[in-house]
C-alpha cells in the first residue's frame, strides 16, 4: 500500500481472526518502529511484544476487561523509559519526552501493521501497575503508554466522523482560519 491509503484504511480493530501474525510481519514491524523519530534520538521507550496468552489475558483484564486483546495473536505494549531521557532533558524528558518518544514508536508500528494489511487498535485505558506488572517491569523503571492489538481483521470498521480541516487548523495565531479549501483546490494527491 502506498502512504496515503495506509491512511485511509487504518481502523481500531477490535475483533482479530486466529491466524497467526507471521514472525516475518513482526519483525516489519519492529523495523519500522526503530525508525521513528524520537526526542535526541535517544529512544526512550521500551517495546514488549506479548503472544503469550496468559500474558495478553493479564493485559486485558488491566485494560478494564477490553477482552479483545486477549483474542489479538499479538499485543505491543509500549513503554515509556522516563529515566533514559531524563539524562539529558531533566523534568521535561520524564514527564513529557519519554512519553512522546513511545507515542510515536507505536504510531509507526501501527502504520506499518496496517501497510501488511494487518489490524491494531490502540488502547490507552489501562492500569498502569497492572500492565507493568504483567510484562515483568514496574512504574519505578517504566510507564505504560500504550498497548496496540496486532492481528488478521475478522471485521471491517466503518470510517468514523473527523473533524473538518477547518475546525481543526489554525494559522499562525489559534482561531485563525487556515485557507484549506483553497489550497487543497491546488494539490494533485488523493483526497480523503
């Protein structure tokens, strides 16, 4: 797939087929995450890929029973390393960087599964403690950001509302209208 169409066909998928997500994908995956930007490039997250299904049982329960990530094949959990960009960015590194940084790494992961014609979903309402616990770390070392579900889709979601460039883009100064209409008259690349 081509950039754009990643992007207009990525879903939160929330029901996964039992087909095994092959080490190959994974590994796509992986690649594509270690290239994403981070701040200083010093990478502060760590990334815990979990097929053990146990495992993933522990997570979706930590997850306030979003059993979903128990039927995915595979759940990336991404952690935030606030001690590793804290080194060189202080407060701002822990509190804000380190969370970034993962933010980020799993973005690209799920752009890439998405590229593989996989499915993920992205899932922000966890325990933190629970989930640390359940990948063998703690809130002492990691921060749990995010988990995203990996598998083959067993349903299509509908796209779902945005909101439009004009509510969304301000120029130069908030609440400024940005001439989206008039510029977008002008491109020559796919509409979405």
């Amino acid at each position: 797939m081509d950039f754009w169409e990643v992007l207009s066909v990525r879903r939160s998928v929330r029901s996964y087929s039992r087909k095994t997500v092959p080490e190959d994908y994974i590994c796509q995956i992986l690649e594509a995450l270690n290239t994403a930007p981070s701040a200083g490039d010093l990478q502060a997250y760590d990334v815990v890929v979990v097929k053990d299904p146990e495992v993933r049982l522990k997570l979706a329960r930590a997850s306030y029973g979003q059993m979903f990530i128990h039927e995915a094949p595979v759940s990336m959990v991404f952690l935030a390393n606030p001690l590793r960009s804290a080194r060189r960015y202080g407060d701002r590194g822990r509190r804000l960087y380190s969370v970034q940084d993962a933010t980020i790494a799993a973005t690209f992961a799920m752009l890439a599964a998405t590229s593989l014609g996989l499915g993920t979903c992205w899932v922000g309402a966890l325990d933190d403690e629970r989930v640390a616990a359940a990948v063998g770390t703690n809130l002492d070392r990691h921060r749990p950001v995010a988990i995203i579900t990996v598998g083959f889709p067993a349903e299509t979601p509908r796209p779902t509302p945005r909101r439009s460039i004009e509510e969304l883009v301000s120029l130069d100064s908030y609440g400024e209208s940005y001439p989206y209409r008039q510029v977008r008259l002008n491109l020559k690349r796919p509409s979405w």
